[in-house]
C-alpha cells in the first residue's frame, strides 16, 4: 500500500524525520489517513510543533514516513 503524499508544500525538521504540510488533493487514496486526536500525546505535541513552527520534537513512536496526520491541515511524515 502507496502512503505517500505528493506536492509537499512545507518541510518541518524532526530529528530523523520531516513532517510536511500538505493538501488532500495531494494525498494518495490508498494512504492511511489518522486523526490527530488519535495520535499518543507525544505524536500530538510533535505534530502541533510542526504544525505552528515551533521547535520540532523528537520522534514519536507512532509516527513513521508515510503517516498522513489531519490536524489544522494535512501533514505527511518522511
């Protein structure tokens, strides 16, 4: 299964990985889309980090390349 998104419009750092804003046309339609409200409260903070421009986090632990988190956008880890 594809869990890509393609036309990444920002790229955040996160220590081994890079969440990237994007827009749902972009998001393949096989890729697993989570809400945030799913995510542990670690991969929330690392989300509304990059989400607001903050310094990123560490990594989550449920967060890999490829996740696509719905939060006040889209956002694909890489």
């Amino acid at each position: 299964m594809s869990r890509t998104a393609r036309g990444a419009q920002q790229e955040i750092p996160n220590e081994g990985m890079t969440i990237v804003r994007t827009g749902p046309a972009d998001i393949d339609a096989d890729a697993t889309v989570r809400h945030y409200d799913q995510l542990s409260e670690r991969a929330r903070r690392v989300v509304a980090d990059a989400a607001n421009g903050s310094e990123p986090s560490v990594r989550a632990p449920d967060l890999s390349p490829g996740d696509v988190v719905r939060f006040t956008d889209y956002y694909v880890v890489r």
